[in-house]
C-alpha cells in the first residue's frame, strides 16, 4: 500500500522537490543569499515533509485499505470509515451500487425459485399419466410392440428423471441426510428399472458385493447408479455387466463393467462435459449429453471420485471410489 500511496502523491511531492531545488538554486548563483542557510531550512522542509507524510499515511489510507481486503459480501456498512470527500464519493457511489445489485439478485433469485417450482409440478404432474401408460403398455397382446413402447416409455421417465434431478443439483446440500447405506438394495432396485429393457436386449447383471456398506445419501447414490447403468445398457447388446465392490486404501470402490460398444479415446476426456454427446450420440440422435454431467455433479458433492475406462468394441468400466468415513462427518454432522 506504501507504493500504491507515494505514487498516488507523486505530483505533490515532485511539487515540494522541485520549489526546494529551485530555492537552492536561486541560493547557488545569488551571492548575496548564504547558501548554508538556505540549505539548513531546505533540510528542515524535508524533514518536516517526511514526519507530515509519516503522519498522514494511516489515515489516508486507512479506508482504501479496507476496501482493499473488503470481501464483497453486499454489506458497505464494513466500509463505513470514509472521511475525505473523495472517500465519500467512493463510499456513496458502492452503497448504490450494492443496493441495485441486491435487488437485481433478489429478483433473479425469485425467478429462479418460480421457473424451479413451475418445472418440478411439471415433472410431478407428468408422472401420473406416465404410470397410466406403463399399465397400458403392460396389458398389450403384442409382445414386439410392448417391448417397443416399453423401452420408450423408459427414456420418457428416465428424461423427466434428469431434468428433475438437474433442477435439484443447486439445492442438494439442503436435501443430504448421509448415512450407512447399503448397497445391495439400491443396486438391485435400479437393475429392476431397468429389467424390460435389459430383457429385450438380452442383458444380464452379475453382481459380486465384497463391501456392502457405504457412508452416503441413498437417493443421489441412485441417481447415479442409474445414469451409469442406462448407459450401460443402452450401449451393450447380449452381454452381462458386471457390478462388483472392494476396498482399496480405505476407500469402497464400485465398479460397472459392461462389454458394449466403447468410448471412443478423444471422446473421453470430454465426457463429463455439459452438451457433450460424442461422435457415435450425434448419429444415433438419442443421447442428451446431459447424464454424466450430472452424475459428477452428484459426485462432487458427495465426494467421489469418478473414472472412466474404455476401448472402442471392448467395453466401458466406471469406478465410482467413496470418500473415507472421516471426510464424510462434516456433511454427515457427526
């Protein structure tokens, strides 16, 4: 700040070095002045500069270098030290501004909340139907067609599913209750899901739980479990996937194994990327590019890390790696 505050005086202090200069000059070639004098009072000027100065810098930028460290939280009141008429300009001119932006915020924020709630009663509303038409489609005589709309009907709920849950994502911390989870149920209730399509397809699961507790929130960990396994599935064709477990340097590691059709070695480092649907998803015309993303959204705020393995025609594996029991306890609040 000391530079910042010299600089800020430049003008005045090459002012106060040029009048002394000229007085000693005016000493040097005038005979009749005592040079000695004058360059005693010259000194006594300076001295006098440096103690005024000494004295002032504090005060003068004791409000800049408030706002310097001011953490910009929208409250000016941390800043309410202004003195100088310029400090007040300053002052008043960031309390108007604060206050435009506060209720510019105020007001995006209410939207937001309005277009949230508007979409989640969409989503709600839309799943009434949706189990209507399961119950249709289940009574069909035609088993070829009732595969058909089955898989269909499928995406439409796996699609309202994301678009839930992506409305859900900025306020997940509010919705966590983490917990020992088992395994077990949750894989098993995502591969029921998914039974019809896997039928048709003719894909199996086989599963092997070495650990079958994990430390994490449920619901968000099937979520998960979903987006990876409709993925897998989507990609294979007669073959089984494999789901197995096991603990490597004290974390619970899950891997999905499945033997379809692979990701493509540039693509992979881009696939947790919003939008990105790769090569192959823009030919097919069915992926939203939207599912990983949100999977390591998910992830992130439950702390695990996700990796992905895959060969073109051999085959993708994720591992899903848990977080050590202690650095869930600040979001377990134990």
């Amino acid at each position: 700040m000391i530079g910042k505050y010299i600089r800020e005086k430049a003008g005045w202090l090459w002012l106060l070095v040029s009048i002394q200069l000229i007085i000693l000059f005016v000493a040097y070639i005038d005979s009749s002045i005592p040079f000695q004098s004058v360059a005693y009072i010259v000194v006594l000027n300076v001295v006098v500069c440096i103690i005024f100065i000494w004295a002032r810098y504090p005060k003068e930028t004791r409000f800049y270098q408030k706002l310097n460290t001011w953490d910009h939280t929208y409250d000016p009141m941390d800043l309410d030290i202004a003195e100088s008429p310029y400090e007040l300009i300053v002052h008043e001119a960031i309390i108007s501004q604060t206050q435009r932006y506060r209720k510019e915020s105020s007001r995006h924020f209410i939207a937001l909340e309005q277009e949230k709630d508007e979409m989640l009663s969409w989503i709600h509303e839309v799943k009434t139907p949706l189990t209507a038409l399961q119950l249709m489609i289940e009574r069909l005589p035609d088993d070829k067609l009732q595969s058909q709309m089955t898989y269909e009907w499928l995406r439409i709920h796996q699609l309202l599913d994301q678009q839930l849950h992506q409305k859900r994502i900025p306020f997940m911390h509010n919705d966590l209750f983490i917990e020992e989870t088992e395994l077990e149920p949750v894989l098993k209730g995502e591969i029921r899901a998914l039974r019809p399509w896997c039928i048709s397809k003719g894909i199996g699961f086989d599963v092997s739980l070495t650990v079958t507790r994990v430390l994490t929130d449920s619901k968000w960990l099937g979520f998960i479990i979903r987006q990876l396994l409709s993925n897998a599935v989507k990609y294979s064709n007669s073959s089984d996937i494999l789901i197995e477990t096991r603990e490597q340097d004290g974390h619970i590691v899950l891997m999905i194994q499945d033997h379809g059709r692979g990701i493509e070695a540039q693509d992979l480092p881009r696939i947790f990327d919003k939008g990105f649907t790769s090569t192959r998803g823009r030919m097919d015309g069915a992926a939203t590019g939207m599912g990983l993303y949100l999977v390591r959204q998910v992830g992130q705020t439950l702390h695990m890390s996700i990796h992905v393995e895959s060969s073109p025609g051999e085959g993708t594996t994720v591992t899903l790696t848990f977080p050590r029991k202690n650095d869930m306890v600040h979001l377990a609040g134990v």
